[in-house]
C-alpha cells in the first residue's frame, strides 16, 4: 500500500476531498514509510509535529494548520539526508534520496495547492 496526500476543504463543519488534477500526484510514500521515513527518529529530532502523525495515524493539517505545515515540509527537504533509512538489498541510499524528495514534492505541491483554497492537507 502507498500514503495518498489529499486536499480538503471544510463546509459546514464537513471535510471535503477535492481531486488531485491530473498534473499532480498524490502519492506521498510507502505505508512503511510511517515509521521509516515521516515518523521516525529522524524525523521528530528535527522537532516536526506534524510528519510524525503518521505513525500509527493520519496526518491532518487544517486550514489554520497549512502555513506551519509548509514550514515543517521546509524543514523535511532541507533534512533529507537525515530521514534516508539504512539502505537494503533492494533499494540504494539515492533511491531513498531520490523518491522520499519526489514524495515530499507531491505533499509541498498539495500544501500550496491547500493554501490557494483556503483548505487542509490530509495523508493516510
């Protein structure tokens, strides 16, 4: 399974899934990536708050949230040799580096995208 990151609006106390135009992505890692990548040690030594949400949940930033969101995701890219796992058998440390970047692009652009309308950004 993969994380999907989405952009939602709230009407009426509702959350609303808008849909991914078709020159974007929604993937935002591997389910592995949960405690691998997003919530690891890592991660929560840089002092993010909302990246480690994912292990064991989703992430939710609301529409107030965004603007720290994007800062945190800032945060992400600017650390991402300290997020890449051990290699292993199958996947090279610049594949780490390579798709965990493409992945937080895809979560950066959904931030933006989230800021523009005034929503929120969901990864599950």
């Amino acid at each position: 399974m993969s994380l999907t990151v989405r952009v939602f609006t709230l009407h009426g106390g509702e959350t609303q899934l808008l849909d991914t135009p078709e020159c974007c992505e929604d993937l935002a890692g591997f389910e592995s990536w949960r405690t691998e990548v997003w919530g690891s040690a890592a991660a929560r030594a840089l002092g993010v708050r909302f990246f480690p949400m994912l292990d064991g949940g989703e992430l939710m930033a609301r529409p107030d949230e965004v603007p720290d969101f994007v800062v945190e995701t800032k945060i992400m890219r600017a650390n991402l040799d300290r997020l890449v796992p051990e290699p292993d058998r199958d996947h090279s440390r610049e594949w780490y580096l390579d798709t965990i970047s493409s992945r937080l692009a895809n979560i950066q652009i959904a931030a933006g995208r989230a800021l523009g309308v005034g929503g929120g950004v969901l990864i599950w």
